[in-house]
C-alpha cells in the first residue's frame, strides 16, 4: 500500500504509475491524480495554443492591412486616374439600364437574402422612359458609372421594403429619393415629403 501525496489517498502499488527515478519506482501520484493532472496539463496548453494562433493572424492581418493602404499611398494618382477615366470623364450615358445594374442588384439581392423574380428583359423594360416615379424627375443612367459618381441618377427601389424583387413590388427612383426613403413604406415616405414642401 501507498500513499498519493496528491489526494492523500492509500492505495494499492498497481493504483500508481511507474516512476523508476523513485526509490519504489513508483510515481508519487495515485493514477487518478495523474491522468487528472496529464489532462489539465493539455487543456491549459490548448487553450495557450490556441491564442498564440489568434494572436499570430491579428498581426499578420494588421500587416496585411498596413501593406495595402501603402501600396494603396502609392498607387493613388493611378487608381484615382483609372476611376476618372472610367466614370467622371467618359459617362457615356445610355437609354436603358445596363446588364451591369442587373448583376449587382441581383447579388447585393442574394447576399441580403431577398428574392429574386426578374429576368434581364423584364428589368430592362420596367425603366420604362426613364422617369422617377415619386418625383417625376428625369433619370440618368450610364454605362459603366456608379450611382456614387453622380452621374447615374437612376436606382431600382422595392415599393415595400419587406418584399422582394419582383414585378409590382419595384420602381424606378432617383438615387437620393431612394436613399431618404430607405425602409420607410411608400405612403409614411409620401406623408414626410408632405410635410418638409409645407413646412418650407
Ligand atoms: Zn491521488
């Protein structure tokens, strides 16, 4: 019989590990006490493993980040250049809205979850001849610009912010009109037009 100098417990010699650096050979801990401490030992290091690898991607997420925006310092004139040329300085306005504008309603629908129900032709016909259908305003669309530029005026809008994309549920407005509208339902957005024209 010995004792566990861990839990105090006596027990049997075959209840201990061997330990052939000890006198009796045989490890100062009953087996439970050991297997406790060998498990312990593994879910401290996990855990230590497991921030040193945390760690290590928050920094090399953080030099990643600081290469792009030098190289990005860099490489302005020639970005800006590019968008120029792409957008402010080649418009190249355009009577129907292009297949462009379909695909990134068409994402920016999947990536938010929303339904789909427009093929291209139905998309291209509802712009109809091109006027804002809450204000009138005539709209504007180009090639290849994005609404950010100002030059295209033209956007998609869900009349109920609930409901899809679908025939009967979209029209076209302009960008800024459908930007104050955002979730509001048609007649609250109305109603607050209403109310800003007779306020002013
Ligand atoms: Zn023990």
């Amino acid at each position: 019989m010995k004792q566990c100098t861990k839990c105090l417990g006596i027990f049997q010699e075959s209840d201990f590990y061997r330990d052939n650096s000890k006198k009796d050979r045989l490890n100062r801990e009953c087996k439970t006490c050991s297997n406790k401490r060998t498990s312990d030992w593994n879910n401290r290091n996990r855990e230590r493993k497991r921030s040193l690898v945390k760690k290590s991607y928050a920094k090399h997420r953080e030099d990643h980040l600081r290469y792009k925006k030098e190289y990005y310092k860099l490489h302005k004139d020639d970005y800006y250049k590019e968008w120029r040329e792409k957008t402010i300085n080649n418009p190249e306005f355009v009577d129907v809205p292009q297949e462009w504008y379909f695909k990134a309603i068409k994402n920016g629908a999947k990536k938010r979850n929303l339904p789909f129900r427009l093929d291209f032709k139905t998309f291209q016909q509802s712009y109809g001849d091109g006027t804002c259908a809450l204000s009138g305003r005539k709209l504007k669309l180009t090639k290849t610009g994005q609404q950010a530029t100002g030059n295209q005026t033209a956007s998609l809008d869900r009349i109920d912010s609930s409901m899809g994309y679908e025939l009967g549920n979209i029209q076209w407005v302009d960008v800024k009109i459908n930007c104050s509208k955002s979730a509001s339902t048609q007649e609250d957005f109305i109603q607050m037009c209403k109310e800003v024209a007779s306020h002013n």
